[in-house]
C-alpha cells in the first residue's frame, strides 16, 4: 500500500525558527551577584566562572563518563604485494660496489683449484658461472657475500683435497669414473654450505651434471603438494612442483652439457613416447612445464644419465655421460617424519617420499653397478643452526665415523643408540651400508669440517682487509687472536670478526 | 725483733708479769726464753736508765713499713689507675705508652714489611681484661701496638717482643703459608676464578691458543663475541693468546658471568706459569676478585631497594 503522505512536500518545508531563542545580551546587573558598588562592577566585567559540566547541576540526555578523544583513522601503508617479502628475504646480493677490488684475486678454474700454492687464498668465482651457481641455488641468503666486490672463497685443505678428487673422478687415471659418497658435518659457521658451493663450482667447471637440493626441509615441510605416487604404490608420495623445480634448476644449470647430450634409452613411464635425438634439456623441460610428468621425466633423466651404453636403435647419437654431483643441504630433516599427513592422519614418514627415497638411495652401495655408473660425488651436509634433534640420526653418523675409523661393527666400541630410546630402524639403515660390489664405488664417509689453520685464517683476514673492511694490521699476534675468538678458526666466526666495525680509541 | 728494742722489753716484761698472775700452758716459754737470751744483760743498762728518768718525753721510732707484717689500717691499691673504671685497660695503655716513648728513637720498617701479627679481637680482650672497653678506645690501643710491632725487627728489644706477645691472638693465624701453585708434572697449572654466581676452573697449558670452555670451543660456549672477548682478556692483555692452550670448567651463573670467571681462573693459572705477570694481570683486572652479589630481596620490597608506590591511604 503506498503512503498517502507525499515525501516531497515535507522537504520543501522552511526550516524551523527555534521557540525559544537566547537572549543576545545578559543585563550586566543581572549578572553581578550583589552590586553595592556599582560603579566598580560597571567599570570591570565580573570574572566568568569556569563552567564545569557538573557544576551547573546534573545534564541529562548527556553522557557523564570521560569523553575519549577518538583517533582519526590513519591512512595505513598497504602491505607490499605477495610475495615481496619473500623475496627480499631470499633476496641474495653477490657484489658491494663500495668496497675495494681486491687486485690480483685469482679465478677458480680447472688449475687453480688444484694448486697448492694458492693454499689460503681467497679465489674469485668466474662471473659467467655466478648464474649457474645461482640457479641450482648455492648461495645463501645469510651468508656475507653482499659486502665483498664480488663472490670469491678460501682455498682451505679440505678444498684442495676435493679439487684433486675432482681431478681424478674427471682424469684418465684409475679412479676415472669412480662415485665418492661423503656426508658433511662440523660445528656452526664451520663452512659445510660454502663447501658444497666449491664442490658445484669445481663440478661446472668440470663440465659436471649438478643435481643440488639446496634445502632438504623444504620437502618435508608440507609445504608443496604430494600425491601418492600410483595406485600399485599407496605408501609413497611424490611432490610434483618440487621435482619439476628440480628439474628447472638442474636445467639451467647444466645448460651448456645437457644440451649436448641425446636420449639414448626407451622410457616406457612417460605418456608420450620421446623421439630419438631429443636432447636431454628438452627432455628435461617437458618435466618444468607439466609437472604433472615432472617425477617421470626425473626417472627417465637419471636414466639418461646414469646410461653406460645406449639402448638398441639409439646407438648414433650416444654420447658417453659426464660424472655427476649430487648436493643435499640440511640432511638430518629427511630423518624424520615429514610434516605430510597420509590418508588415516598419520605422519608420512620422510623416507616415503619418491624424492627424497631417491636421493638416499644412492648412499647405499649398488648390487652390481655403482650407484653412479658415470662416477661422480655424493655430498650431503648436515646443517647446525637448523637441526632437528634426532638421537638415531646422530648414532648413525657415529656409526659411519666407527666404521670409518674400521672398528668391527660387533665390538663393544661400536656405538649404538641407547636402551629404550626407541631409535628409528629406518634412519640407523643409512649406517648400515654393505660393502660396495664395484671396485669403483667407495663406502659413505663422513667428513667433519672443523676449523681454519692459522695460514687459511690469514688469507681469509688479508682478503677482507685487502676489500677495506678490516682496518687493522694483519700480523700474527692479530691473526691468532682472531683464530682464537673465532673458536679455534670457525671461519663463520671468523666473517663476524672481519666485518665488525672497530673505532680506535681515541 | 720487736723485743730487741726498750720498747719490746717493757713488752715482754709486761707479758711475764701478766702470766705470772694468769698461770696458762704456755706462760712458762717467754721465762724461759727471756733467761736465755743472752743480750738481756747487755740491755740492763737501758732498761735502768729509762726506769732512771720516766718523765723525759721522746718521738716514737719512724714505723718500718717493711717489718709490718699486719694489716694496714688504709688499704692503697696497686695500680693507680685502681679508681678508674677499666684499670687494668688503662693499665695496659699506659704500660704500652711507656714502652712507646722508651723506644721512640728506635728504627722502624714500614707497615708492609712488618712481621704480620694477629691481635686479640675486640671480645677477646674484653675477655682478657674482664671490663668494658670502647671500640673506639680498643683501635687506638691497636694502632699503639702496630706502631710498636714496626720497630725494626733487628733492634727491637725484648721487653717490647713479650708485651706484644700479650695481646696475641691464641694459635697464630698466619703461621700457616700455603705453598705457592705449582705446574705439574704434565705442564698444567690450575686456577680458579669466581664472578657472580659463576665458579670456573681452569687448566692452562703452554699450546697455540686453543680455548675450551666445557668441552666446548669459544666461540660454541659463548655465542657473544664480547664474553669470548672476556674469558680470554687474562691471555690477551699479557698478548699470550697463542702460547697457551686453556680447558675450563665452569658452574653456575650466566654467560657474562661464566666469561668473567673464566678469565679470572686463566689469569690465576697463567701466573703460576709466570708469576712475573702479575702486575700486568692486576693492571688487566683479573687478578682481583669482584666480590659483589645480588642484593637480597627485601620483605615490604618490591626488589632489594625499590618499594612499592606511595599511596595517600
């Protein structure tokens, strides 16, 4: 029923006049309280009284409680997009343009890596392998590469000792094509990371294949989708986008080798069948860009590249494969339960992811073949500012170590994980590796770094002041004071000392 | 002998005609010994010159207080200071205020050379005296005796050496001087060290600077670079960082005061190796422990000193 009062009319009312209006003016008399003198109340105005909202008596229809002042709303600055603090955060800068050059720095390449001569000194990495290096994501973002000229690392002995095994592996002598399993340990800021970075630089300059996982928690975060990898297979899970990133690092990386290289194998697994001639950096990209087929095109890489021989029918385009280096940063997390939960809620166990199942699987010895046919080196680091606690897995590195060391795994010395702690059989099964079938295959070792000599310290101490961070005389008083603060030569430590700010007293 | 005397004969006379009219035992004995004694007829002729003029007045003989053998009518103390309230406090200071300006002239040594002695504690000496003695009055008499035991110890006589002894603690304290520390045989030495609620020993070997700190490197036991700094502030101030190497334990505390307690055991160490180093280890400040504490929570407190706020009622 439509209202019968029209809305209209009543806006074109005349505003009302108030009823009662205020007088303009208060008579003066009216206002002074008692006017005997007269004369001085005209004269001077009678001080106003400061009006109090209760003084006047109660005000109703007023609220009586402490008025608030309310803030104006601010204009708040907008989050940066998604995504940008990320970045920023995993932001890594490799070069300072206001600290100095350091002259006469000399280059990691295929000799200087090996001379002995240069024991102690710092040597620059090849810019054109920076992109490379970056790829498969060697740097980190809290290490100090932001405040040197530009990227460049110690020659300690552990480096020259690699370079040579390098040298070897790649060489013509008789450990040409052998696989070297090492597991990285050593305190904080010990230098396992950067390590692994020498092994990538020594393996690109090698013209190596490079397979690095540059954070092994990353796929047991729950971070990246899993799905169980096939109906034959409900136990296991595969991680698509991790391996298609994978195999994106890997394709970039080893552009220059891949690119070279040629299917030699049948690949039943993949939907599509590959043609012959197809170079394993196409192969590779078929796995970025479905990651749908990222994990079988993974199988079918390794396949490519772990081949001795081709297949029959591809014997025209056989190329002999390059040795291999495999880096895994951060280990101790894949000896866990992963943060994945399976189908009944239950904690997937690290182990059961085809990813990380496969990477472990080559410290085992291989039945026949080494696990490596081409040769190559496995290093796996453990990290120590992000290391979970893991009884079993700190047993079964003692056990690799005893080993090592040749104590008979049924003596008493051989360590073993303690009464009712309830260790994980699965992680003590690392330790437990038989001996190599192949002459060419050594035992998983385990290489503790520890400190720099006084000598690396030196050349560590030079490079920085030489770059005009370190405004102090290097003399061995200073240097072994250093080596001292720094824990006996951790060369994280070491850094921190560098790079501190010192103010001469004045 | 009384009787010797004209006196003591009119005694004795007296005494024989007394007991000739009182017959007792013994009444025959001062007869009998008045007959055998045979200055009595050499005294004849005073006894007949006294009975010759009786009138004549003489002074009696001066008394020889040496001879008197009963008690004196006045009784006169000792010590003169017998009136005043603490006599024989008084005494003591007197006595010792004597010996002082006796021995004024002698050579003296100073303070820091003189023979270390243990005086009586205040209590003690109260003990010792049986009277109440000021504090204030007790030091003073201290100070009289320090001045006393810095009387070169080659000239000082021996009336001074057996007063002193006198206000010696009972058992003397500092007889006993520990050996000084010794590096063993397998070249360590040990030192100990304390630092608010940290206590740290330390093991110091000649080496190339290698520094453990519960089993741990330095730069694991202490992530601040400052503690690592401190702990080793005894090796670097005397620059021997790189000619020892150092294992400590240390207890209690927390990180700042477990580096300092460190550094105070290396530096007590480290001058058993080389005691030449102390003055330099006083002047870096490790060898001179930081006694303070947290101060105690009050009741009525909030914390040691803050009190709560001041509320009208």
């Amino acid at each position: 029923m439509v209202s019968s009062f029209c809305w209209s009319c009543l806006t074109r009312l005349p505003t009302p006049r108030p009823l009662l209006s205020a007088p303009a003016t208060i008579p003066r008399a009216a206002s002074a309280a008692a006017s005997f003198h007269t004369s001085t109340a005209r004269a001077f105005p009678m001080p106003t009284k400061k009006s109090r909202s209760l003084d006047s008596g109660p005000k109703y229809r007023q609220a009586k409680s402490a008025r608030m002042k309310k803030k104006k709303p601010t204009d708040k600055p907008r989050p940066p997009p998604i995504g940008e603090r990320k970045a920023l955060r995993k932001r890594i800068v490799l070069s300072n343009p206001n600290a100095l050059e350091v002259e006469g720095m000399q280059d990691f390449d295929a000799d200087t890596m090996v001379d002995s001569h240069l024991h102690g000194d710092v040597l620059g990495l090849p810019v054109t392998m920076l992109d490379q290096l970056r790829a498969v994501q060697a740097f980190k973002p809290k290490q100090g590469w932001s405040i040197f000229r530009r990227p460049g690392t110690v020659v300690r002995r552990e480096t020259l000792e690699m370079g040579r095994l390098f040298d070897r592996i790649s060489g013509d002598g008789a450990d040409k094509g052998k696989v070297v399993k090492k597991i990285v340990t050593g305190p904080k800021g010990s230098g396992k990371t950067v390590h692994m970075l020498q092994a990538m630089a020594m393996a690109f300059t090698k013209n190596w294949v490079v397979f690095s996982v540059p954070d092994a928690q990353e796929l047991t975060l729950a971070h990246t989708g899993y799905a169980p990898l096939s109906d034959e297979q409900p136990d296991l899970y595969v991680q698509k986008d991790s391996t298609a990133a994978l195999l994106s690092r890997t394709a970039i990386a080893n552009q220059a080798v891949l690119k070279d290289l040629r299917v030699s194998q049948n690949h039943p697994a993949l939907k599509t069948p590959v043609k012959e001639g197809t170079t394993l950096e196409d192969l590779t990209k078929m796995g970025i860009r479905d990651p749908a087929l990222a994990w079988p095109v993974f199988e079918a890489l390794w396949t490519e590249l772990s081949a001795t021989s081709p297949a029959a029918g591809f014997e025209k385009s056989f190329k002999p494969r390059p040795p291999m280096l495999v880096t895994v940063d951060g280990l101790a997390h894949w000896m866990k339960n992963s943060e994945y939960l399976n189908m009944e809620s239950k904690p997937i166990h690290a182990h059961d992811l085809v990813f990380v199942r496969h990477f472990l699987s080559l410290l085992k010895s291989g039945s026949q073949n080494p696990t490596l046919p081409n040769g190559g080196l496995l290093l796996y680091s453990t990290s120590a500012s992000n290391k979970p606690s893991l009884p079993t897995f700190e047993v079964a590195l003692e056990q690799l170590e005893a080993r090592q060391a040749g104590v008979n795994p049924s003596s008493a010395e051989f360590p073993q994980p303690k009464a009712y702690s309830n260790p994980d059989p699965r992680v003590l099964e690392i330790a437990n590796v038989s001996k190599p079938a192949s002459a060419k295959e050594g035992p998983v070792e385990v290489q503790t770094l520890g400190g720099l000599s006084r000598e690396e310290a030196r050349g560590f101490l030079e490079y920085f002041a030489r770059s005009g961070l370190l405004r102090e005389r290097i003399s061995d008083e200073m240097v072994s004071e250093k080596w001292t603060l720094a824990g006996n030569g951790v060369i994280g430590e070491l850094e921190k000392l560098g790079k501190r700010l010192r103010v001469a007293a004045q | 002998m009384a009787w010797q005397s004209p006196n003591g004969v009119l005694q004795a006379m007296q005494s024989v005609r007394r007991s000739l009219l009182r017959p007792s035992k013994t009444s025959t004995y001062p007869i009998t010994r008045t007959a055998a004694v045979p200055s009595l007829s050499q005294q004849q002729r005073t006894y007949a010159t006294e009975v010759q003029d009786a009138t004549e007045v003489r002074a009696a003989p001066e008394i020889d207080f040496s001879t008197f053998h009963s008690q004196p009518t006045r009784i006169i103390p000792r010590s003169r200071s017998y009136f005043s309230g603490s006599p024989k406090f008084i005494d003591n200071i007197l006595g010792l205020e004597r010996l002082l300006a006796k021995t004024s002239a002698l050579p003296t040594v100073p303070a820091s050379e003189a023979p270390r002695k243990a005086w009586l504690k205040l209590a003690q000496f109260r003990d010792y005296v049986g009277e109440p003695v000021a504090t204030k009055k007790y030091k003073n008499m201290l100070k009289l005796l320090q001045r006393l035991n810095r009387i070169d110890p080659e000239v000082i006589p021996a009336e001074v050496t057996t007063m002193l002894t006198e206000f010696l603690r009972p058992g003397n304290p500092y007889s006993f001087q520990p050996a000084p520390p010794t590096v063993d045989e397998m070249g360590r030495a040990r030192g100990r060290g304390k630092r608010k609620e940290s206590s740290a020993v330390a093991t110091v070997v000649e080496g190339e600077g290698e520094v453990m700190v519960n089993g741990k490197t330095l730069a694991e036991a202490f992530p601040r670079i400052h503690d690592r700094e401190s702990a080793s502030w005894a090796l670097r101030s005397s620059s021997r960082l790189d000619k020892y190497n150092v294992w400590a334990t240390v207890r209690g505390g927390g990180t700042t005061g477990q580096a300092e307690a460190v550094a105070l055991a290396v530096g007590r160490a480290l001058m058993v190796h080389e005691p030449g180093l102390k003055p330099i280890l006083r002047k870096a400040g490790v060898i001179t422990v930081d006694a303070r504490r947290v101060e105690r929570k009050k009741p009525g407190h909030l914390k040691a000193r803050k009190m709560p706020t001041w509320v009208k009622r």
